[in-house]
C-alpha cells in the first residue's frame, strides 16, 4: 500500500485522512442525535447546544495548547499557521471537559452530559484513526520503528509500529466492553464519561513511550503530563470502580 492513500478523481485526488475526518464529524453527531431521540434526556436542548459550545470552544483551545507544547523546541517557529497546524486528541478531550464544566456551573446543571456522547465518541474515533492510519507519515501519530510480525511501512522505508490501528483496537474493545456492562448493570450518572476517559489516558500515557514523541529530561512527554493530569482528576475509578454501578438490572 502506498502512503499518504488518497482517491483520485481525474487529474486530482482526495485524501481518505479528510474522508474520515469529515465522515467522523458527520457520523458521530448522527449517531449521538439517534441516541438522544430514543433516551430520556435530563437536560434541555437550549442547554444542550450551550454546553456544546462550551465543549467545542473548551477542545478547540485545548487540543492546538497541548497540541503545540507538545514541542517546545519548536517555539522559535511559533506564529498562527503552526498554532492552527498542532492538535491532539487529549487536549481537545480535557480542554472540552474543562469547557462543559464551566458551563454547567454557570447554568447550575449537576447532572453529568457526557455520557450521551460515549458511544459517539467511541464510533468517532475509530473512523478518525482510519484516516490517520492512511495518512501515514504526514499525520504524525505512527509509532517507532518496530520488527514485529504487524509492523508497517508507512513510506519512510522503516517498518513501524501502527499505533493508530493500536488506538483503533482500543476503541472497539472499549466500546463492546461498555455494552456488555450495560447488560446486565446500570452505571451510574456520568459514570460511562468517566471510564471512557480514564481509561483513554491511561492508554495514551502507555502508547507514547512507543511513539517518537519529545520527551524531557524526566522521561515524559506533554502528552503524558496532560494524560496524567486527567488521570489524577478521575482517579476514583481507578480507587472505587465498583461505584461506577448503579444496580444490577
């Protein structure tokens, strides 16, 4: 297979990386629309798209901050394009958190939104890291090199960990795993949120140490400080797992 993979269309050609990109916008959302019309939403829908807006002005900032300290030996070349050039997942993930808790503060909202978008989330994001595993080098999440059995050549000559079919398998396995809870218990409010972004952290502060990312003297990277900071911010459900259940069903 040939790196970056793109569909031509006469003399032109598509990059299936902005494909995904869009479908996992456009899918997700449907999919998070569906759910919402079949489940008893305690919040209302003026107070929905406000707390969206705060979810996407929170991800927005978050995502190109984390995005950009994710090397500081580039901040000679900072300027707008390199700021509007740098995203991660994680600081989009945390900067949104922060962005809707802020907001439900102000509308005196306790009761958890997040667990509506989990699966959508989960769906999202699979689509998204199909399209970075077809982008090859140019979307920076591959791995180092690697002489495993799986490992690819993403066009550089040196076969590679593909961290982002790692993070695909991580999803799936995430999402099948919430489903099968939810047969047979009831979490309890927020509680789904929660474990989706405990244990994401937790799988990106283990995936970067086999990505060629900066790290600092310490042995970390940003992207695992930020992990770090989020896993703190969760850490009940690492201490009390068993209170994510609700009820037996």
């Amino acid at each position: 297979m040939h790196f970056p993979a793109n569909i031509p269309i006469g003399k032109s050609s598509i990059p299936i990386h902005f494909i995904c990109e869009t479908l996992a916008y456009t899918i997700g959302y449907r999919y998070y629309v569906y759910l919402k019309k079949h489940s008893a939403d305690p919040i209302s829908d003026n107070n929905r798209i406000i707390i969206f807006v705060g979810a996407a002005l929170g991800g927005f900032l978050g995502s190109h901050i984390i995005g950009v300290l994710e090397r500081p030996d580039l901040f000679n070349h900072m300027s707008v394009f390199y700021f509007m050039g740098n995203t991660t997942i994680v600081g989009g993930l945390l900067g949104g958190l922060i962005g809707v808790e802020l907001v439900k503060k102000k509308l005196g909202i306790t009761t958890s939104s997040g667990d509506l978008m989990v699966y959508p989330i989960c769906l999202s994001m699979i689509i998204g890291r199909t399209g970075c595993f077809f982008a090859g080098l140019e979307d920076g999440t591959f791995g180092i090199a690697s002489n495993l059995p799986w490992a690819i050549n993403f066009g550089d000559g040196v076969r590679r960990h593909p961290t982002n079919l790692y993070e695909i398998l991580f999803w799936i396995i995430l999402w099948v795993t919430l489903l099968l809870i939810e047969r047979r218990h009831q979490f309890k409010d927020g509680a789904k949120f929660k474990i989706l972004m405990a244990a994401y952290l937790t799988f990106r502060l283990m995936i970067e140490f086999i990505k060629p990312d900066y790290f600092f003297s310490f042995g970390l990277s940003v992207i695992q400080l930020a992990s770090l900071a989020g896993i703190a911010y969760y850490y009940k459900v690492f201490i009390y797992p068993s209170k994510t259940i609700k009820t037996y069903a």
